[in-house]
C-alpha cells in the first residue's frame, strides 16, 4: 500500500523576488495579486495543490521586511508565524548576491530548524553562467536542503520542484477535499482584485495608503452580481489622486476590477467604488483589526 503524504509549505523571502508569482503557477490560477512594487501582500494566502499521492498546501506570505508601522508588523508576523509551523520552507531570491535582507531571514530560518529549499527566482533576468557562482554564495550561508533556479514568470513547467516538495512532506491526511484551491473568501479576493488595479495605477505612497473593504454583494436581476467596496485613503489628498479628474482614474479601476471579477466568479458583475478617508489607518490596531490585518 502506497502512503499518502500532505503538509504545509510557506514561501519565504524579501519583498518583490517573485513569491506570489509563483503561487499562481503552482495553482495555475490567480490566488495571490502580484506587482511590480515590493510590500503587495499583506496576509498569508493559501494555494492547495493536490497530487495523485499527496496533498501540498503552499502558503504565501507578505515579504520579510523592517516594518516602519503597525501593518507592517501584522505582515512580518504573518510570515514568520507560517515559516515556523511549515513543514518545508522555499525560500525566495532573485539572483544577486546575497544582501543583508536575504541574511537576516537565513538567520531566523536557522532557529527553526525545518528544511529550507533555496529557489533562486527571476533566472530569465541573467545568464546560466552567473547562477552558479551566486548559488554557491547561497550555499556558504545556509545548507539548503535542494537547490533549484527557476522563473515563475517565464517557466511552464515546474513538476520537478513540486515533486520535490512531495518527497519531504510527512505522512498525512487530505486536509482539504478535491475541488478546494484556497481557503480566501470570494470576497477576500475580489477586495485583492480590486487593490491590485489601483496599484497598478497609482504611485509613490498611495500603493501602500490603500485598503479595501467589501461593503455588498447581492445577486440582482439576471444573475448580475452587485459589488459595491469602500477604498480606504490614509489622507484627504489622496482621494483625488484615486478619483481622478472627473473621476477617470476611478471609473479606470473600476473597469479594469470588474473585467478580472467577472472572469474570476464567472457571471455579470456591477462595480460601484467608493473612496473615504481613514486617517492613518495602517498605524491604528482598531481600523487594522476591522481590515482583516491583525
Ligand atoms: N523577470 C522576472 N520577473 C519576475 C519573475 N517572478 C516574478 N517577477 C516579477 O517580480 C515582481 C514581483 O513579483 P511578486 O510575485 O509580486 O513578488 P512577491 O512580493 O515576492 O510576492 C512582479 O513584477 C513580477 O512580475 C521571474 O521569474 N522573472
Ligand atoms: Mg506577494
């Protein structure tokens, strides 16, 4: 008799090395919302990938980061907490040469004794003959368990990881049944959805200033979903950035939102954004708690 294995995985790195990116191809769907600004996740997201033997639950995490305030901190504690109760730890670098970011997380890494896979990501970015010597000043720091170069971005296939991170994963049950990809909430992610337009479309701190809460979502005539969302701004000059002149930037998001809403839940979808005012919502424990970031 063949045994079933299953346990959980977190995905560890700085900000940016491409650790949501890959999550997606490992669900070969949208889970996680990805940018080209670092600090995009913000809660620990779950990608459950189910083999003919085993069952990996891969957890995303908010990038390994001095935190400057209260938000931060949730998401600095949201990745060490999942790095510390994972089974295996893949740890995230893009392929440079180890900084004082990658050192820091490889020394919290080593007090938890789990094994650490080291994927070197973003490797279309340079030439074969650069991974090797970098991979060696990876080695030096820290024994990795398996080592492999990837591209979340650009490779199609990554089976020989994902059988890698089979072999190592203790003898389990199914936690999740077949159909389940993720334990977020429809509403979670379309809220993400939502944010991850406006930060395509915004600069500077106003990424970063951003919060979205789901306010309605009620079926109405014809089976067309209603959504309605408040998008939280930390100050007054803020709103008009996300409004816009007659409020173009905002009908623009919206659009963009209820284009990838209607893909993602598969029916009609009428958006209606609102933007307020929270003042400094990311420094205060009570509007982070309502938020979901505590
Ligand atoms: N060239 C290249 N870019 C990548 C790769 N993986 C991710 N990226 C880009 O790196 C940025 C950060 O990716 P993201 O997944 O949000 O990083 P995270 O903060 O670690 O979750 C995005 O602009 C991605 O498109 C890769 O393999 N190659
Ligand atoms: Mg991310």
């Amino acid at each position: 008799m063949s045994t079933f294995r299953s346990g959980y995985v977190s995905l560890i790195g700085r900000p940016n090395v491409g650790k949501s990116t890959l999550l997606n191809l490992i669900a070969g769907r949208k889970l996680a919302i990805v940018s080209p600004r670092p600090q995009t996740t913000r809660n620990r997201i779950l990608g459950i990938k189910n083999l003919p033997d085993a069952q990996i639950i891969f957890v995303d995490t908010p990038g390994l980061h001095k935190p400057k305030h209260k938000l931060g901190e949730h998401m600095v504690k949201e990745s060490s907490d999942t790095a510390r109760e994972a089974d295996l730890i893949l740890f995230m670098t893009e392929p440079e040469m180890p900084g004082p970011g990658d050192k820091n997380i490889l020394n919290l890494l080593r007090t938890m004794k789990i094994p650490v896979f080291l994927l070197m990501n973003k490797a279309d970015t340079v030439k074969k003959l650069h991974l090797l010597p970098l991979i060696d000043e990876y080695s030096k720091l820290f024994d990795f368990t398996e080592i492999f170069p990837i591209s979340a971005l650009k490779d199609e296939s990554i089976n020989h990881i994902i059988q890698a991170v089979a072999e190592r994963m203790p003898e389990g049950p199914k936690y999740y049944p077949d159909e389940m990809v993720t334990d977020m909430p429809e509403r979670f992610m379309a809220a993400e959805v939502i944010r991850e337009k406006i930060i395509f479309d915004t600069h500077e701190e106003v990424p970063y200033s951003i919060a979205v809460e789901i306010l309605e979502w009620k079926e109405r005539d014809k089976g067309k979903l209603y959504i309605s969302a408040n998008v939280y701004v930390e100050r007054e000059g803020q709103k008009s950035i996300i409004i816009g002149k007659q409020g173009a930037r905002l009908k623009e998001i919206g659009s963009r939102a209820r284009q990838d809403l209607e893909e993602m839940l598969g029916s009609d979808v009428f958006l209606q954004l609102w933007v307020k005012l929270k003042k400094d919502w990311r420094s205060d424990s009570r509007t982070l708690k309502e938020l979901g970031y505590s």
